[in-house]
C-alpha cells in the first residue's frame, strides 16, 4: 500500500504541492474572524488583471483535455457533450441560443459590487460560460431548485430556491460545479474583506459579507462537491501566471468551516461529512484512481464496485489509511458505482472509466 502523510485535515499532500513554503503560515492555528483576516493579509494586493486579459488567460486557465474551453454550465462529466467552444473563435459577440458562443461569467454577479475595479476582474470567480445560461442565470443567488422554470443542456437549473431561508427565484449548477463556485465565494468574501464600501447588497450578501441563508447553501456544496483537480490546477495557474495570489479554500477546504461554522457542526453538516469521509480522484481515469480518508480514523473498509447494471466487478476489505490506489485497468470502458464503507462512514462515487 502507498501512503501518503495529510499535513491537514482534509488536505492531503497533492493538493499542496505547489504552495509556496510559508505562505500560509500566519494563519495557522487561528479560526473564525482571526482566520478570515489573516487571510485576507495573505491574498490582498494581487496583481490586477484586466477585463480583456481574462479571454488571454482562460486558454491556459479553464481547457479541457481536449482543449475546448471548460465551461461549468454546460460540461456534461459523463457521456456526449451538447456543445463545445473553442478558444477565441467562439468568444461572444450576440448570441441567441444556448451553444451560440461563451463570455464571462461572474458567479459573484457585477450588481453586487457595483463593477468596481478588483472584483470586476478577478479571474478566481470569473469563469468561461455559454452566453444564454449566463443570461439566464443573471445576477439571481446561487441554491437549491427542486421545480425548475428553465433548464439548461447539461442540468442546470434556474426557478424558486428550496433552501431554508429564502423562496425566490436562484440558479443550480450540476453537482459536479458546486464546490467550484461555494469556493469562489468563499474567496470573495475573504479578499475583499474591508474593501467592501462601494458595493451593494443583494438577496444573498451584505456587500463582501455572504448572508446566512447563502453561507449554509454553500458550505453544503462544499462537503459534498470536494475540491477537484481541475481546482487545483487552475489555482495553480493563476498565482503563478495571473493574479499571483491563491484561493485558499481549494489549498485548505477545512478553513470554510473554521471562518463560517466555526465551534459548531449542524446535523446536515454531520450528515454530509458521514458520507463524504472519503473521496475519489482522478475521475474519469483509465488506469487506477486513488481513495482518499480526510478523516484521522483508520480501520477496515470495504469497497464494492458495481457496473452499470448493477452487477458486482469488485469487493474487497482495504485499509485506507491516508491513501489507497485501486487499479481499474482491466475494467470496460464505461459507468461504475464505488462504495466505501466502515463503521463510521458510507460513500458514494459515480466513476467513469475511459
């Protein structure tokens, strides 16, 4: 078995191999407000970018594999895509349907602070997205919708919120996108923390200060919707090539809830992290992928693989103790379904094989 050592809680040693030795270092050992300053002294004066530089950036900073512009609100993880853009070309003028073209989404939308300069450009909550989900999603709050007014081609949705706390209309992204963007807000209001005075409020927020009803939606997105590689890559990039300036809630996801909820987990927050004790990564993969425990209990799991149509590939008691790499080489292409479970945990991975 190959191991790693977790330097922190729910931050195993690939996630931070490219934090600058020290950069977080006053930070460490604080929680709540303390925590939430400290950070914003660490991440404050980024270098600027302009709006145009961000159509230069998102070549490097948001392609997929295959090149084409990675674009949250309409990627479909698993099977054919509906549509795919390609850098500059497809850059929007007009558009008139979803596929037409991409822009530049502000997930922390421009009403909200008044399109001042800083927030206005930082490529940390400014992604790549088809124009007409951008349009449709407008400056509405993010959360969860259970009878959607509109959806998008790959699942997003946009109709009233379910979430407790506020009933007006909100956008959902695909699972798979939540944590990127409850991450993005986490960052927000984390560096623009008393430089707040020119922005607005809105349903969700109180200029750079997210509203309870918005920081309980997010960080439920953020345990379940752990920090991908993708994340990890592309904060990467932007403190080396960009902004020179990092998220610190991809380097280090335990803080959300030390700045958030610090000194209490709710049942809803006990439930999530019942289920999300481990994680998976890469996902896809075509050779092995990797069973991470964010917990420092270690005992007897027992994983079971599934194909499809429900029928077992695998089952085998594994010892998790930080990480275990489970070889899926010999595995068809195509949908599995993971479980791991001990006495303390339970959970659930779609993995696709390719």
């Amino acid at each position: 078995m190959k191991k790693i050592v977790l330097l922190l809680l729910f931050t195993p040693a690939f996630f931070i191999a490219q934090i600058p030795t020290g950069y977080y270092n006053s930070a460490q050992g604080l929680s709540g407000n303390n925590l939430k300053i400290a950070l914003y002294n660490i991440i404050k004066n980024h270098t600027q970018l302009s709006y145009n530089d961000l159509w230069t950036a998102y070549p490097q900073t948001d392609a997929k594999a295959n090149n084409k512009v990675w674009d949250m609100y309409s990627h479909n993880p698993v099977g054919a895509q509906p549509y795919e853009y390609t850098f500059i070309t497809d850059q929007c003028g007009s558009y008139n349907s979803e596929g037409d073209c991409y822009n530049r989404e502000h997930t922390w939308p421009q009403s909200w602070f008044n399109s001042v300069a800083g927030p206005v450009s930082d490529i940390f909550h400014i992604y790549p997205t088809d124009g007409e989900v951008n349009g449709k999603r407008s400056n509405y709050p993010y959360g969860n919708v259970s009878n959607p007014s509109w959806t998008s081609m790959n699942g997003g949705k946009l109709g009233p919120c379910t979430n407790v706390g506020y009933t007006q209309t909100v956008f959902e992204p695909i699972n798979e996108y939540k944590g990127d963007i409850a991450r993005s807000y986490f960052y927000m209001s984390t560096r623009y923390y008393s430089e707040d005075a020119g922005w607005s409020s809105s349903d969700a927020t109180n200029k750079a200060t997210i509203l309870p009803w918005q920081v309980n939606v997010l960080l439920a997105w953020h345990h379940q919707d752990p920090v991908s590689q993708k994340e990890i890559n592309r904060n990467n990039l932007v403190y080396s090539s960009y902004q020179h300036n990092r998220n610190p809630y991809i380097d280090n996801p335990q803080w959300a809830d030390s700045v958030w909820a610090p000194g209490s987990i709710s049942g809803l927050e006990e439930q999530i992290r019942f289920s999300q004790q481990f994680s998976i990564y890469p996902n896809p993969s075509n050779e092995k992928f990797n069973i991470i425990n964010y917990s420092s209990s270690t005992e007897n799991c027992i994983l079971k693989v599934k194909d499809i149509n429900g029928k077992l590939i695998e089952e085998k008691i594994i010892m998790v103790e930080n990480t275990e790499s489970i070889n899926c080489s010999e595995w068809q292409n195509g949908i599995y379904f993971v479980s791991i479970n001990n006495s303390k945990a339970v959970s659930n991975f779609k993995f696709v094989k390719q």
